[in-house]
C-alpha cells in the first residue's frame, strides 16, 4: 500500500486517482527543497510529508537543509520577526554574515534539481552563489505574513527576488508586490496525523481524566502560543461573562511551554494571574509534541476559540473545523476566510462578541452540530493536503507554460 | 446506429497569483475596477468559484461579497450580486457595468465606506490549468452514474469555463448529450439552469434533478 493510499479513506479513490493523474504531467522533474531545520517548526513538518508523497507521485525529490552558526539563526530569527514587521536591530556585518553562510551552503549542498524550492529567507540566496545551468528554476516560498515587513531587511531580500521564476505566500493579504509571480497556496492539515487522526474514545476520555476536565461538561477550548495576538485573557473575560448563565462551563488555554520565549513566559504569567484560582479555567503547558493530547482536547470540546488579533493562516482553526466543532474566532487573517457567520461558526470583535455567541451556541447543540458537518466539508475540500500537493503541482506545469490563458495538459 | 465520441472528462485547478495590492475602501474599488488587467477581473468574477472561498456565500462573486461584507455597503451589493458576466456581452462590458455601478454609488454617499483592517479585497489573479481525468462516458446513463462523483472542478470547467470559453451559449454537458441523443426537452432544461447563481454543489445537485427526471434508471436516480 502507498503512502498515498491512505488518504483514499479520508478524500475517495477518485481525488487519489486524480491528484496521481496530475502528476503524471510532471513525473520525472527532479526536485529539492531547501529549508533551515530537518525537525521543529512548521516548515519541517509540511516537507516531513511533502517529500515522501512527491517522490510516490514520481517526482524524484529531495530535501536538503542548510547549516550554519549560532550567530546566523540569531540573524534569521531576526530576518523572521523583521517580516512580520516587529523590530530588529540588525548591523551590516549581520546582513554579510548571512550571506556568507548562504555562500558556503550553495557550495556545500547538492542542489542541481529542474526546480528548487527555497523555503523561507533563510537560505534565500542560494541562487545567488550557485552556478548557473545547475538549477533549472527557483522558487521561493515564503510561509511568513510579509504584508508589512521591515523595510531594511525587506529591501535585502527583495533584492534576491530577481534571481527567482516565481514566489508562493500562503494568502494574498501576505504578499507585498515583487517582480516575479507570486502564487497563493495556502497550508494544510494532515488528515491522518496525529494531531488530527481519529483517536479512540478510550482514549479520549483517558487524556480529559488526566488533565482534571470533566467529560460530562460543556468544555471550551482555545489552542495557542501564550502570545498576546492571540488574546487569552480577551478568551477568560469572555469565560467569566458566561459563567453566571453557564455555572458547568469549563474553559481550556492549551499551549505549549514558554520556557525559551522570554514574553511567551510573560504572557503566561498574565494568564496564570487572571486565571486564579478558577477551577473550571485550566491552563495547560503542552510538550511540542503532545499533539495527541490536542487532538482529544479538541474533539472534547463544545466549541473551539481562536480569538486572536493578528493572526496568520490559523490552522488551529483548520483543525478544529475538520473535528467538526463549531469556531469563534478574531476577524483577523486566514480566521476570516475559514469562519462564515451562522455556517462554520462566528467571528468575533471582544469579549463581549465571544461571549455572545458562545451562549448563542451553547443554548443550540443542532446548529453546533450543522455547523461542524458545513466547517469538516470545507476543510476537506480545500485545506487538506492533497490540495496543497495539487497545488504544487500546478506551479510546475506553470513553470514549463508560463502564461495567463487557460492551459490544457 | 448512428455513432457519436464519448464525453472526455476533464479535471482543472486555478493557479492563483497574488498582485500584492488591495482596496480599503470603495474609491480605491472604482480605481481597481478601472485598470486592473482583465485575468484580475475575470477571477474575481467568474473563477472565484473555484477559490478556496466558503461554498455557501450569498453572492456568487467577489466584488459583491466584499461590498456587502467587508464595506457594509449592501446597496451596492445587491447590485454588484445581481451582475451575471455571462449574459453581459463580454468582459469589457462588464467592467463598465462595475465601473458605472460604482461611479454612481460613490455620486449618491455623504462618506466613502471603508472597510476594517483586515478585510481588505486582495486583488488576485489566475488561470485555470486543465487535464484529462482519463474517465470516458460513451452514454448519457454512464455520465448520469457517475455524476455524483465527478469533482466540482471538472464541473466547472465544463460548465463555467466552457460558457466562457464558447460562444456564452452552452455547456459541454449538454453540447455532448444533444449528439448522444438525449431528448431535446433534456438538453433545453440543462441549459435553463442559471449555474452562474449556484454554487458548485447546488448545481450538482441540479443536473443529478434532470438526469433523474429524464434518465430514471441511471444511479442519479438513487444517489441524489
């Protein structure tokens, strides 16, 4: 059985058959992606699967990762933040120090591939020391929002930009205009993963028993970094408006630990603090790889919150639409376009919204339960990851038939 | 008898592009509306139905679901969601239709709606890339039994991309079935159907209706 096989439960015979159907336009192309870290992030984790599955749809590809000093990760977290538009203080030397380690890495990694795609800024100058005719055509992938990023640091990698055939942002809001096409594939989840597999019902009542939540009682739940855009004390003042009308409520944050994150820790703080000594309001500090922890929690849920303020693609809320809960999110980034008011759940603009529309929710368990069959439809049709690899897909038979009038392959 | 080819199913995909530009508020729609290229136009109209959007919107494009949405301008909504590019002589009149339409709002308003941070119109644009799904139908009652299983994609691209690629006139559905012989009755009510209105499920559903009707031994019949 192939990798790909299993995904024919999830999507149907039909869409493996297709997806495999498409790719025979593109089989034999060799590819390499390039990224910063083989573990940890969510860049890693998409090229974890990604490859594999490219390789058993018959393009023969490889990941390679690029190596450098402690001070160059310094360097990149920086660039990482700068995009996101927060801050930095960079000096020149930090600007050539990155582009020496991308200098070594174009000489020291194999690279020669009909299509290159180079993930995030860190190794984005690749191109720029590696021989010509090695690569065929490059491709930046850009997972980050850089709709309004740094302008000196966006000026240092836009100047790479050129030496590329194209760009991939997750979402048009994210893109800034660059002189090379810039396609729009948004994430995925992964259907069968752990964070989103069905998990036993045994089980599922094992890890509520463990955390002290009781199964019996409605339960919300929020699954984020202990980060201020994603507004959890916004979600406790929304709990505590509930409480009075709703005295079984139980409220969940679950994120992972902020030890190396010193306003992660700070965050966390504020949060224990506003906390009290609640007992229905669990904070739970999750292990990165407590992912079946998350799992059971939010199929354990009555409703799932994302109620941040700034917010990338959200696929804590991908997630939670394909349990098939119903989602009350911020009204911000990639929450926008996954919430529909009344049909996959609500958006929502305070605390006060938040609430309002839980006890709207909690007080209708059918219009919960139609709008998590609406939420799991739409997930899977557009955001799982056979769409993402079709997507792919498509940017290579792009590449070989630039244009804009429809193409028949 | 007489002998007909069989129906080539075809399966498609937007590549979609970022322009990295936005509008904020109905003037910048105006000015948008005015000079961006018409691939820009064409998807946020026509092929928006094939984007990653909520299948169960109000409007059947975008411009209409910005204003109502994103602008809370619902007069000009309801007039942009009444827009059918298909029946509007091509996409330079259409575009005149928008401009107008908005020209006029913008004439009639104490204050230009703006719309919050955030829910932006992100122009885009994009091209449909189509390939052959190897499944062949050589009868009606094959296509009818396998209608429910076809991807909304292919279903799209015979029948939007097709209206849009053709004389605005007709689908490949129904150009294939009128040479399998299907009744003429068949094949008139096919292409009654106003699919610019519906979204990609409803008008599955519709057509499975009519193969019912006129195909009652075909697995449409059961299925729907």
């Amino acid at each position: 059985m192939g990798l790909l096989d299993r995904y024919e439960e999830v999507v149907g015979h039909q869409e493996v058959r297709r997806l495999r159907h498409l790719a025979e336009r593109v089989a034999g192309k060799r590819i390499v992606h390039v990224n910063s870290t083989r573990t940890g992030g969510g860049v890693a984790e998409i090229l974890g699967w990604m490859v594999p599955l490219f390789n058993e749809l018959g393009l023969e590809t490889r990941w390679e990762v690029i190596a450098g000093p402690p001070d160059f990760y310094r360097v990149t977290k920086s660039f990482h933040n700068a995009i996101q538009g927060l801050p930095v203080n960079l000096k020149r030397g930090d600007f050539e120090l990155h582009n020496e380690v991308n200098r070594q890495n174009a000489e020291r990694l194999n690279l020669e591939a009909d299509a290159v795609f180079v993930h995030d800024p860190q190794p984005g100058y690749l191109p720029h020391f590696t021989p010509k005719g090695r690569v065929k055509r490059w491709v930046w992938r850009c997972h980050i929002d850089a709709a309004r990023p740094n302008r000196a640091v966006w000026k240092y990698l836009e100047k790479a930009v050129p030496m590329y055939d194209a760009t991939i942002f997750s979402m048009a809001a994210f893109a800034r205009p660059l002189p090379r096409p810039m396609f729009i594939i948004p994430p995925s989840i992964d259907p069968l993963s752990d964070k989103n597999c069905p998990i036993p019902e045994a089980e599922r009542l094992e890890t509520l028993g463990r955390h002290g939540i009781d199964a019996d009682r409605p339960l919300l739940l929020q699954v984020s970094r202990f980060d201020r855009f994603k507004d959890p004390l916004g979600v406790i003042d929304a709990f505590r408006l509930l409480k009075p009308y709703y005295p079984e409520l139980q409220l969940v944050l679950a994120g992972g630990s902020a030890d190396d994150d010193p306003e992660g820790a700070e965050v966390l703080k504020e949060v224990m603090e506003r906390a009290g000594s609640e007992k229905d309001l669990k904070v739970l500090l999750l292990p990165p790889d407590a992912h079946r922890t998350i799992n059971a929690l939010q199929r354990s849920a009555t409703i799932i919150l994302q109620k941040s303020l700034r917010e990338g693609f959200g696929l804590t809320v991908t997630e939670a639409l394909w349990k098939g809960k119903p989602v009350i999110g911020g009204a911000t980034g990639g929450i926008a376009l996954q919430i529909h008011d009344y049909q996959t759940g609500f958006l929502v603009y305070s605390p006060a919204g938040a609430a309002y529309r839980v006890r709207y929710l909690l007080r209708y368990a059918d219009k919960r339960q139609r709008m998590g069959k609406i939420g799991h439809e739409f997930v899977k049709e557009h955001f799982l990851l056979v769409r993402h690899l079709r997507d792919y897909l498509k940017v290579l038979l792009y590449l070989d038939h630039p244009g804009m009038e429809t193409l028949v392959v | 008898m007489e002998s007909y080819p069989p129906f080539v199913l075809f399966d498609c995909g937007l590549t979609r592009f970022a322009l990295g530009k936005y509008c904020s508020n109905l003037r910048e729609l105006l000015e948008a509306m005015r000079t961006v290229p018409d691939p820009v136009l064409e998807h946020h109209l026509v092929r928006c139905v094939l984007d990653d959007h909520f299948e169960l919107n109000e409007f059947p494009n975008d411009l209409a679901r910005w204003c109502w949405e994103g602008l809370g301008d619902q007069v000009l909504a309801e007039q942009l969601g009444l827009l059918d590019p298909y029946q509007s002589g091509g996409l330079a009149a259409v575009r005149a239709t928008i401009v107008d339409a908005v020209e006029d709002r913008l004439w009639t308003i104490e204050r230009v709606p703006w719309c919050r941070p955030g829910r932006e119109l992100h122009l885009v644009q994009s091209r449909v890339i189509a390939y052959d799904s190897d499944e062949r139908f050589t009868t009606p009652a094959a296509l009818a039994e396998a209608f429910p299983r076809i991807s909304l994609r292919s279903l799209f691209y015979h029948v939007h991309e097709a209206h849009w690629r053709g004389d605005g006139k007709s689908d490949d559905f129904s150009s294939w079935l009128e040479v399998a012989g299907a009744k003429p009755e068949m094949v008139r009510q096919w292409r009654s159907v106003d699919f610019y209105f519906r979204n990609l499920t409803q008008l599955r559903h519709e057509y499975m209706a009519i193969f019912r009707q006129h195909l009652p031994e075909s697995q449409a019949a059961v299925s729907g």
